[in-house]
C-alpha cells in the first residue's frame, strides 16, 4: 500500500504540469482552507483535490504548505476508509518530519497527538505513547495549557488500550483540570468518555455513570457536533447500568444510542447494527428473549459485515443467541448457534497453537542453522587431520581408526540431538494440551460465575449443564498431557475422573454412587471426545432424574472392544426409570445432543426401563489408514 501512495506523487507532477508555473500561494492557501473545511464531509472528488493541491505544493517547494496538505490528508484517511492502514501513519509521519523542518512547533506538537490517537487504533501503542511523550515535552516548553490537555487526554486513551485503568484515571482527571481551564470543552467530553471506560474497568461502577453524564451533559450544554460520542456515551452507561443489574436503565440507555447512530447513518451500515448488541443483551438479560434475537442477529451481521466475526466477543453473542433459541424452543436453531460459538472458539485456540507453532519452527530452524555450522566446523577439522597425517605419514591403519571413533562420536551425537528434538517436541505437545485445559477450565469457572448469580431455574440448569459438558472436554486435555501417549486416552480413569466431577457439581457423593466395571481401553481423541459428552449426558440425566428426593442409587458404566471393529458402551441405573405415557422432563437439548453424537460415531443406541434404566451403544470404530 505504500508503495501505491508513494508512486502518487511523481505522477502527480506530470499530471500537474498543465497548472502554471507561476501557481500563488494565495491560490493554495485557499484549497488547503477548502480540503481543512471539507475533510470530514468529503466529497466525491475531495481526494483528488487533495492529491492535486499536494502536486502543487511540492511544485512550488513550500516545506511548510508541504506539510499543512500531508496534515489534511491524514485526517481524511482517518475519518474515510480507502488506504486508511497503510495512508494514515505515511502522511503523518511526513507532516511531522516537514513540521520539524520549518520549526512549527505548535503544529508539530498537535500532529504527535493526532497521529499518537489514530495509532491507538491500529494497536501501535508504543509508537503512540513515544508520540504523545514527544507532544507533552513540545507543548510544556511552550507553555501550552490546551494543548496539554490534549496531549493528557490521548495519553489517558493509551493507558487505557494498555489495560492500565488506574493511570489512565489519573491523566484523564489532570487532562479535565486543563481542559476545563482553557474552555477546550470538545476535548473535555472525548477525555469524560475515556473515563467511563476506565472507571468501568477499575470496578468503580458509581464514577462511571457520572462520567457517562458529564460526557453527554458537556456534548449537549455545549453543542458540540459529535454524535457518534454522544452514542458511545449513552452506550457505555447502558453497559454500566448491565453491571449493576438495573437492566430497565441499560436497555433505555442502548435504544437511545442506537437511535442516534441510526439517525446519523442509517439503520443499514453494519457499524450501526453493531450499536444493537447492547439492546439484544439488555432485553435477554431481562428475560424477553423473543425481543433480544433480532437485536443480537442484528449485531451479529455488523461484526461479520465489518471482519469482527471471529473476535472473542463474538463466541458470547452467538451463545446468547443460543440460549434465547433454546429458550423459545427452537433448539435446532439453539445448537447452530452454540456451533457458531465454538467455531469462533476453535478459531481462537487455532491461532493460539499456530504462534506456539510458529515459536517451535524459530527455535527448530536456529537449532538447525546452529547444526550447519557444526556441521561446518567438523569437515575443516576433518580435513586439517587429514593434511597433518599425510604430512606426518601416518599409516592408514591409524587413519581408518581415528575415522571410526569420530564418526561413531558424530552419530552418538545426533542421536542425542534428535532425542531432545523429540523430547521438546512432546513438551511443546502437552504445553498446548495444557494451555487448552486451563482455558476450559477457565470457561467451566466462567460459566459457574454466572449460574451462581441467575435465580432461574431452568437457565441455572441450562449453564450447570454446559459447564459439565466443558468439563468433559477438559479432562481429555487434562489427560493427554499428563498421560505418557499423547495420541489416546485411558478410558476408565477419565470415566472416574468425570463421574467424580459430577458427583461433587450435584453434591451427591453419599447418595449416588458410579462404578466402572471394565478394562483398561486406549481411545483416539476424536473417538474419546463424543463418547465422554455423551456418558457426561447420561449421568448428569440420571442424577437429576433417577434419584428422586435423594434416593440412594448405583449407575453403571462400562465400554469394551467388541469384534467386527465394534465398540459396546452400557450406562444403567438402578433408579426408578421411565414411565410410559409420561413426557420426558427437561428441555430435550442434552438427548438432542446424545442422538448426534451417535450419529457422528456410526453408532446405534437401544434403552429400556428393568428396575431402571438401562442405554446401550455400539458404535463402528474407523479403520486407520
């Protein structure tokens, strides 16, 4: 992209030769006021006015004009979207260095503060905090109190974008003090919504609403032009109000941000839709989930529309949307979108190995560069013995056994190289199997967090089931890692690690008790993730359903090999089974899901009710390749 822009100029000296020579200042002064008046509106042909007036400005050799045009053209890329990546920081930098030229030092200082904010954006957060320090020492010199309090205000946005709230309070309260001093009331309203974020990140929910406040109180008092902030203020105080339960507030909150979004650009651009989430989410948290699903859909189409689509925040929307599905019993829809999230999921975890990988492949490839030179060295020293013993005449006797001994030196050598490739290699192995245990584990705890916190019972359920679910995942990594074969797992000892696991969720260790009545059996992953979901399935419905009013009880598992390629699985209980004519009870989502993932195994399920009830699988094991 550089390399387009860059090709920009010498073709827009041969296109501007057909302007005079004798091009006034006055004249291009009066486009840069033009191109400064129409930059955040443009027009159609702004761009090209732009690129013409900066092929005139270089004509005439004027540093500072140069550097005024680079300006203006920074801040269209930043509001517009064509090149904006690559132009942003390529005409800032050369405003900046053609300022230093002509010793604009006010002009340089605001520059660094402009292209410091803009690189916040593009995640360039050292190169945007070395800018505004350069700033800051300018304006200090100057005793510029304005555009200090500029420079403090992005200064706050950078700690902020750095996970560091508490300093990101501290400079935006001392970027107020200054703001409000000198009357710079636009930037005090952008450095009041810096702080809601910060405040709402340090936990302190009470100083965020206020905030939020005097962000909007200070946008309207003052009418200032900014109505995407004016939204982002309504829309971060509705996220506040979600923190404090007060969801009536949060969802008045969103409609009006997303009202003025709308009103602004249209309810069609995806950037608009995105504003939606927070409406969806206030209604699902307030239990209307029929209103929630076409605001989070809606917000849904924003972030794919706009490349968000495999964002973390994306995996929460799509189980959101999940849950109001099941809620409203669509649940084929309901499971579509828990695949959806777990795509997004999968994709996280996807780039995490591949920078484990790509770290693997930099140390691999130095070991080998390491290896050449070793490599190197030998032959030289091979040949200096050789010259030497010629030289000395030694006899080929003595040479045949000086080579023996090196080269069973040299094979000695890289067996020992290639068992400690094979032995970091393994390590690397289990650090992401290890790495994927804790993040389940992570969700698993997550999603206790909020069951602890929801009265329903129905959606408690619904979390509690999801956390086994997750928890059955994890022991297989747990195992993988912790195990001596990294391809298979031990069956029966994850079968008691997982029947320990949902005994203590359901706090039924002395009531109900789980045998394992099988051998030792090694699986392959892909066949011991289904098979663990599904026995997970059936026990957390047998101690829910088979043992009412605590009961004592026994449920039986047992998997083994069966000839004909067969594997043969039995959950039973001694509970008090099924009843004919009576419907099942629960939302059907767990036999929904056990039903597939039969399927998914070319396996057939039989169940019947004989002093309780009684599942038999058997599923037609893949032959490798």
């Amino acid at each position: 992209m550089k390399k387009i822009i860059t090709i920009i100029f010498p073709v827009l000296f041969i296109l501007n030769l057909s302007y005079s020579q004798s091009d006034q200042p006055e004249a291009i002064d009066a486009s840069l006021k033009w191109l400064n008046n129409n930059y955040v509106e443009s027009s159609e042909d702004f761009h090209e006015k732009a690129l013409q007036t900066l092929g005139r400005v270089y004509q005439l050799k004027d540093t500072q004009l140069m550097a005024e045009t680079h300006l203006v053209l920074m801040r269209w890329h930043a509001f517009h979207v064509p090149f904006t990546i690559d132009s942003v920081p390529l005409h800032g930098e050369k405003a900046i260095a053609l300022f230093k030229k002509t010793n604009d030092q006010a002009k340089l200082a605001a520059t660094c503060v402009e292209l410091a904010f803009e690189s916040i954006d593009g995640n360039q957060l050292d190169k945007a905090e070395k800018l505004i320090f350069d700033s800051i020492k300018i304006y200090e010199a100057l005793e510029d109190e304005k555009g200090l309090g500029s420079a403090y205000s992005t200064l706050s946005r950078i700690f902020l974008s750095q996970k560091e709230p508490e300093l990101a309070i501290k400079y935006g309260l001392e970027a107020l003090k200054l703001t409000e001093k000198v009357r710079d009331y636009n930037t005090t309203q952008e450095t009041w919504l810096a702080l809601v974020l910060a405040y709402h990140e340090a936990g302190e929910l009470d100083k965020a609403i206020n905030a939020a406040d005097k962000c909007i109180e200070t946008i309207t008092i003052y009418n200032i032009d900014d109505e995407f902030n004016l939204a982002r203020a309504y829309g971060f105080r509705g996220d506040v109000w979600s923190d404090l339960k007060d969801y009536q507030k949060s969802l008045e909150d969103n409609l009006k941000s997303y009202a003025i979004v709308e009103a602004k650009i249209g309810a069609a651009r995806p950037a608009a839709k995105t504003y939606r989430q927070g409406i969806g989410l206030a209604y699902y948290m307030k239990g209307d989930y029929k209103e929630a699903l076409p605001h989070l859909e809606a917000a849904i189409d924003g972030y794919v529309n706009l490349g968000q689509g495999s964002q973390p925040k994306m995996q929460k929307i799509y189980n959101e949307v999940a849950d109001c599905y099941a809620q409203l019993g669509d649940y084929q829809k309901a499971y579509q979108s828990e695949q959806l999230a777990h795509g997004v999921y999968e994709t996280l975890m996807q780039d995490k190995v591949a920078n484990l990988e790509a770290e693997a492949l930099i140390k691999y490839e130095t070991v080998k560069k390491d290896e050449a030179l070793a490599s190197q060295a030998a032959l030289i020293e091979q040949k200096s013995k050789t010259q030497t013993l010629i030289i000395m005449g030694t006899s080929l006797l003595i040479v045949f056994l000086i080579f023996l001994l090196y080269f069973f030196y040299k094979n000695k050598k890289a067996t020992k190289i290639i068992r400690a490739k094979n032995a970091e290699n393994e390590l690397l192995l289990k650090e992401i199997h290890h790495r994927v245990k804790n993040n389940l584990e992570m969700v698993k705890s997550l999603i206790a967090l909020q069951s602890a916190q929801i009265e329903d019972p129905a959606t408690k359920e619904a979390l509690i089931a999801s956390q086994n679910r997750v928890q059955s995942m994890g022991i297989i990594h747990q195992k993988l890692y912790q195990g001596t074969n990294l391809g298979s797992i031990e069956m029966k000892d994850y079968f008691i690690n997982l029947s320990e696991g949902i005994l203590d969720t359901f706090d039924a260790e002395e009531q109900v008790k789980i045998e394992c009545a099988m051998d030792n059996l090694d699986l392959d992953v892909d066949t011991a993730v289904p098979i663990g979901l599904i026995v997970n399935e059936l026990l957390t419905n047998a101690l829910k359903y088979a043992f009412p009013k605590k009961e004592q009880g026994t449920i039986h598992i047992s998997l083994e090999k069966m000839p004909d390629n067969y594997l043969r699985l039995k959950v039973n209980d001694n509970g008090i089974g099924k009843t004919a004519g009576i419907a099942p009870i629960g939302t059907g989502f767990g036999s929904q899901l056990v039903q597939l993932l039969t399927q998914q195994l070319n396996g057939k399920m039989k169940e019947y009710t004989n002093e309780g009830t009684h599942i038999e699988f058997d599923f037609l094991i893949e032959q490798s390749a």
